[in-house]
C-alpha cells in the first residue's frame, strides 16, 4: 500500500505517535494519528527520528487492514469495555470485586472466577459490561502507548473520605490524552469521614465539571463494602455506553487485542485477549504479534470452555507458538503457511528494530529513564 496511518507508521517504528504528529506539524502538517499519510511523508518521518528505511519487496509481508473496514449495515451494538483508574487504596480492587458480585450469570451458576485479566458481566436488565481486571494504571497506558486503545469508557475512582491524590491526577490526564469519556465514582461513601462535594470541588480544578455541579460528566456516590450505588453506577455505565454507540460486526474473521499473556506449565503459553470486531473460533488459524498458532481451546473469566468469542468478550486462548505481549494485536488468517510467514517477518522487524542505534538526546534519555 502507498499510504499508511500515523498510528501504524509509529507502530512499526516503535515511536509514540504523538511525537510522530509533533514531527509532522513542525513540518507543516495538520495529522492525527488515525489519519494517512503518503510513501514519502513516511519515508521522511522514519529518517527523520534516525531509523533506516527497510523496503519490502514483498508488499504482503505483513497483514494489511487499512482498507479493511466494516461496512455500516454489518455494524451491531457491542458491550462496553470499562478500566478502573484511580489513587492506589481508593478502592479499586474493592470495586472491581463489588462489580463481579452483580452479575447475573455467576450468580446462576455459582461459578468459579478466574483471573484472566478481565471479565464480563450480564447486568440485571441483561446488558453486557466488560472490565478490565487489572487496577492500576499500567494496563491502560502501556497498551495505549502501543497504540492499542481497548477502553471505551473509564471509571475514575476517588475516595471520598480523601482527596485528589497524584495517581489520581495521572487518571485523569492519562484519560483525557486519550479521549476517552469518564465517569467519576465517588467511593467509600459508608466512612462518616466521606465528604463528596470537597472532591467534587476539587476536580473543578482539573476541568472536570461533574452532573452533580451540572457539568456533563457523570458521577456517583457509592461503597464497594455496601453496596450502596453500585446499580447506579451500572446504569451510568449503559448510558455512556449508548452515547458512544459502540458498534462491531461480529460475522466476520476476528480481530483481538492481547490484554494479558504468560507461559502456564502445564498449558503452555496462554494469552487473554479481547476481540474487538468479528467471532474468534475454536480452530482459527491466528498471527498474534510475532507469534502464530492456532486455537485449541478457549476459556471464559468463568473457567468455561466456550467455541466462540463475539466483539468486548475477553477469552484465554490456548494454543500458540509463544508468548505475545499486552496490547499486541491478534488477526485470524487462511492458513498456517502465512501465519507462520507473517510471524516470522514480524520477528526479522523486531530484531531490525532492535539492532537500530536510536539518537540520544535528552527527550530519549528521561524516557528510557521513566
Ligand atoms: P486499591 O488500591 O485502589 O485497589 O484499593 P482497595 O480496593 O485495595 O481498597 C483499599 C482499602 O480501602 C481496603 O482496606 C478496602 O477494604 C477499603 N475500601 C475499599 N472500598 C471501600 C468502601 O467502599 N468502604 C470502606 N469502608 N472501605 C473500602
Ligand atoms: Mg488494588
């Protein structure tokens, strides 16, 4: 192809593409990083941030899906992916916990939770949410910075009996630099000490004008030891959730993002992954970053053995050659000969990559510091 996106240019030079927009500005253009760009802006780019230009001869070395996409009629609503930010022991742990406890199914079934990174439950009016499992900031910014962004809607936890703390505000910029809606819970609202308007005020300072102070971010006040709110919370979720008009088509061949991955003993490895659009199926041949395989099995955050995994359902994947990486992305292809061929280019780039002297300046230096 002759054009790509500031996205996977930066993607394959292993740079933020923000700093690929920066470069691109300074050289008098207005691109976001979803946008294309042509052969020789890229090429410019690339010797610009001091890497060498590799031309492929062979244009299908890799998997090409910037003119792949869903048309309008194929789209169907998909649940909501949810990530739960906040200042460590404001409670997310405790309401990531709260939230399981609502769901409809696990309640039926009595089944038994395992931790794969994130789970999904049916709410009482039969709804679907997803959340990510994983506290903390980590999976959210390194997957972003891999340009992975899997969160359609951020909840930002703050103790109410505290206040705005500096993970909190790392949420809230983290949040904002990707554009993704937030809704603030305010927790712990059973602590005599729980004071909600201080918090509410405080967050005026940072642009977030909450429902409560008529502003258009929703919030709530609730307890994860309680219970107190925790329906609201849900229906906020649901509204959100329909504002943004999530939309997938799920008769297609899947594509995933991997959330979490490791080598089990017994199992070899395992990869939790999210599909965002299309139905991955037991027997898919997969390119999973460098890696390839094929499903042999696939589990639920239940411990279910499932055939198939729709769009915002996150599944465990057994079957492939090796470990991928959080955020590397999953793509079913035709056969085992070009998993294996796209696997194994993949490989060469990354070593490539590697091998690339990157310039020292300071800008490099304090983030390979950070
Ligand atoms: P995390 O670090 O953000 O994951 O916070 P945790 O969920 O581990 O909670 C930190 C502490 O706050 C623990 O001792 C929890 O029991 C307590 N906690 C969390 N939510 C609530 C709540 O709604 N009410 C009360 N009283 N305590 C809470
Ligand atoms: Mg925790």
């Amino acid at each position: 192809p002759d054009a790509i996106t500031v996205q996977e240019l930066a993607n394959r030079m292993a740079e933020k593409a923000a700093d690929l927009v920066k470069a691109l500005f300074k050289m008098g253009m207005m691109v976001t990083i979803n946008q294309t760009i042509d052969q020789d802006t890229a090429e410019l780019l690339v010797t610009e941030f001091g890497h060498n230009i590799e031309r492929v001869s062979d244009s299908d070395a890799d998997i090409d899906t910037t003119y792949d996409v869903d048309e309008e009629e194929t789209l169907k609503v998909r649940p909501p992916v949810v990530a739960i930010m906040g200042h460590v022991d404001h409670g997310k742990t405790s309401l990531l916990d709260a939230l399981r406890g609502t769901d409809v199914v696990r309640g039926e079934a009595g089944g038994i939770t395992q931790h794969i990174g994130a789970y999904q439950i049916k709410t009482k009016g039969g709804e679907h949410i997803t959340f990510l499992d994983t506290p903390g900031h980590e999976a959210f910014t390194e997957m972003r910075m891999r340009g992975a962004n899997v969160t359609d809607i951020v909840i930002l936890v703050v103790a109410g009996d505290d206040g705005l703390m500096p993970q909190t505000i790392e949420a809230i910029n983290h949040t904002k630099a990707a554009g993704v809606p937030m809704i603030v819970a305010i927790t712990k609202s059973d602590k005599p000490e729980f004071n909600p308007q201080k918090i509410r005020e405080r967050l005026l300072e940072h642009e977030i004008l909450v429902e409560a102070m008529s502003g258009d971010v929703q919030d709530v006040e609730l307890s994860a030891k309680t219970g107190a709110g925790l329906d609201e919370l849900i229906d906020k979720i649901l509204l959100q959730a329909e504002l943004l008009e999530l939309r997938a088509n799920p008769d297609r061949a899947a594509d995933a993002t991997v959330i979490e991955a490791k080598l089990d003993k017994g199992k070899g490895p395992l990869a939790t992954v999210l599909v965002n659009r299309g139905t991955l199926k037991v027997g898919d041949i997969l390119v999973v970053g460098t890696q390839s395989g094929r499903v042999r099995a696939m589990l639920d955050d239940k411990g279910r053995q499932i055939k198939e995994a729709g769009p915002s359902l996150p599944v465990e994947v057994l079957g492939l050659g090796g470990v991928p990486m959080a955020g590397d992305s999953l793509t079913v292809v035709e056969t085992e000969a070009r998993a294996r061929e796209v696997a194994a280019y993949r490989q060469e780039m990354a070593t490539a990559k590697r091998t690339v002297q990157a310039p020292v300046n300071l800008e490099n230096m304090f983030s390979a510091l950070a």
